[in-house]
C-alpha cells in the first residue's frame, strides 16, 4: 500500500499517479474485486457499496496507439481508442470486470467490442437517457436497479439500501475534501499548481474511497504548511474546460509559460467532486438525480428554463461562478477530436464564458502529446493577448 500520511501526501499522489492502477492491482492480489468504468457517469457508490475498488480508467498521452486501431475505425474518440490500446496491451490486466455507459457513439459503438476483446468475468452496460425530467429520473433508477441486481449476481454481495446510504456518505465526504483543496486554489498565487492537482485527482480516481480521501486530506494538510510565495501580478489566471483530461502534459504546457491553472471544468476534475448525493429514502433516487441533472455534461440535456438564456445558466452557470470566485482571466477549452457531444456545445460554452468575463481558446487535438508544442505556441499567443 502506498504510504499516505501527514507530510506525504503529494509523494504518495506522485507515485499513485505514475504506477496508475498499482494499489488496484495489491488489492486484487488480496482477493478484492476490481471494477473499471470510462466517464463520469460510472456510478461508483454503487460499486462501493457492493465491495469492489471501482477505477477509472485512463490512457497514456506519451504512448502511440499500436494494437488498438486493430479493432476500432480511427475516427473513434482518441481518448476511447487510447484506454483500449492500454487495455489491450494489458495495462488493466487486474480487472474483473467493467461498466460501460450509454453515453456517446464514441463508447456505445464500441461497447461490444471492448466485450469481446478484452472477454472480462464481468460486463455491464449502462443503459442511462439522454433527458433529464422526471420520467428519465424514475427510468435511470430502474437501470440503476438493474446494476444492483447483477453485480448482486457477481459478488454474491447483498447490496442493501442501509450499504448504498453508507456509500454514498462516504463519496460526499471524498467530495467536500477534494473541494477544500481547490479552495486552495483561489489564493495569488495558488497554493497548489495545476500539476500538482492533476495528480492528486488522478491518482484519487484509482483508489477505495477511503483512501482516497485520507489521501486528499493529507495533501491538503501539506499544501496548507506551505509558505506562500509572492505572486506575480502578471501572471494570467487559466481555467481549463474539457472533457476526459487527465494528464499533466497539457497542464505543463500551460503553467510552463508562468500562467496559474486555478480552476478546471473536467470530467475528471470538478465536474466529479461539485456536486454531492442528495441523501433520499431510497438511495438510488439519490443517485439518479446527481449523475442524470447534477452533472452537467454535453451528452445529457439539461434546460428546463423557458428562454435560450435561462438554459444557458442551468447548463453553464456554474462556470460563470467560477470565473468570479478562482478570478479568472481567461479559459481554455480543450476538446479531443471527433467529440462531437463537446464540439456541438463550443460555440455556446465559448460565448458563454466570455459574456462572463473570460476570454477563450479554443483547442481541438488528441489525446497524445505528438501536437504538444502547436498546442503551446497558440496558448503562449492567447496569453499575450490577454489585456
């Protein structure tokens, strides 16, 4: 087990971080079984609940995809393409099963494939709408219900109501902490760069929930001993908007110009630690409500305002309130290639965030750092051109 203590958090976030999967790897070595899910709509309270480690899984931006594109057609998500290289090359050679999400072509088309493929104990596939009113809400509890029943029928494990509550209290908890440390963030300069929290998300996505809070709190704990350094006053305060980002390079690319990354809009970021369970009588209603209308992701629609503006402010709101409270100075959206559900939403998110006081970049690239240094140059050009 990695070391995680007061004074150690950051090394232990560094080592999770570069050996990912390791600790999912020690536990499945003592017997615990390993569950992996691919977006933010991997419902892990019900994972935990159940006793299994859920872990998301990630790719590698520095590896070329070289036995992947075997199967899958190269207009995939380069990021989907990416995690089943790894998968295929056995990276996740540890997991007992996966959960996949009806959530974009980019996933839905290649659901069988990623089934027969990597032919796991375990597979489900989660039905979950596209809409977010009532009639979706009571339809995602029964596919939640579903989820229960079959990973009942894996684990041998009763998954009762009094379990889902005990997991749900946990995650909340794993949430606030992770909040607290990108509270850290607001301070000039930051306390904690953009680096260093990408780890610590990272590294936080691959372990048992309470680990991964005693995790965060040790960073936290660190981060906060810390002398703060002067700020510069010329030095641009950056948000990231994205999708599934969960390496550093790109972070590098931005800080290593003397920009602050103080703030993210990702699904591996903010968008998984904002938004909390609500505590129901029946947990799963709960459950449905955060990952259907809590989320705010471009494959769900949320807008149930009467005018164009008012759903603008339900989908994108949050946003403009983190421009005001991280104060920041401009964004950058980063969106992969062949992502249509972001790439139909740029315009709107673009025109959005400026109307609120940010200018944008916008990115479209892949998931490897072969484009790096194009990247850099016009991030280096849009932060000159900040007034």
């Amino acid at each position: 087990m990695t070391d995680i203590r007061d004074g150690n958090g950051l090394a232990a976030a560094e080592k999770l971080y570069t050996q990912y999967g390791s600790r999912a790897r020690e536990l499945k070595a003592s017997g615990k079984k390993v569950i992996g899910y691919l977006s933010a709509l991997g419902p892990i309270e019900i994972m935990t609940a159940a006793g299994v480690l859920p872990i998301r899984l990630k790719g590698n931006v520095s590896e070329a995809i070289s036995k992947g594109d075997a199967y899958m057609e190269t207009i995939v998500c380069p990021f989907v393409r990416n995690v089943f290289d790894a998968a295929v090359k056995g990276k996740y050679d540890f997991l007992d099963g996966m959960v996949m999400p009806h959530q974009c072509d980019s996933i839905d088309r290649t659901n069988e494939t990623w089934n027969y493929t990597l032919n796991l104990p375990y597979w489900h596939f989660l039905n979950m709408p596209h809409v977010a009113d009532d009639p979706s809400i009571a339809f995602t509890k029964e596919i939640l219900r579903i989820f229960v029943k079959s990973l009942e029928k894996y684990t041998g494990n009763k998954i009762t109501d009094e379990a889902i509550a005990k997991a749900v209290a946990a995650h909340n908890q794993n949430r606030k902490l992770m909040r607290d440390l990108y509270d850290l963030r607001k301070s000039n300069p930051p306390l904690i760069s953009g680096v260093e929290m990408m780890k610590v998300c990272v590294a936080a996505m691959s372990l048992p929930v309470e680990e991964s809070s005693a995790l965060i709190e040790a960073v936290t704990k660190e981060v906060k001993e810390r002398t703060p350094a002067a700020g510069n006053p010329k030095a641009k305060r950056i948000m990231l908007i994205g999708d599934q980002i969960d390496d550093v390079a790109v972070i590098e690319a931005i800080e290593s110009t003397g920009a602050y990354l103080v703030m993210d809009d990702l699904s591996t970021g903010s968008k998984m630690y904002w938004q909390d369970v609500d505590v129901t009588p029946d947990p799963l209603q709960g459950i449905a409500e955060r990952y259907l209308r809590k989320l705010k992701i471009p494959t769900t629609f949320i807008g149930s305002a009467p005018t164009y503006q008012g759903i603008l402010e339900e989908r994108f709101g949050h946003m403009k309130n983190y421009v005001k409270e991280f104060k920041v100075d401009g964004a950058i959206l980063f969106i992969y290639k062949y992502c249509d559900p972001y790439g139909f939403e740029v315009p709107a998110i673009k025109s959005y965030v400026e109307a609120a006081g940010a200018p944008v970049l916008y990115l479209e690239d892949e998931y490897s750092t072969s484009s790096l240094a194009r990247v850099k140059t016009r991030i280096e050009a849009f932060l000159e051109m900040i007034a």
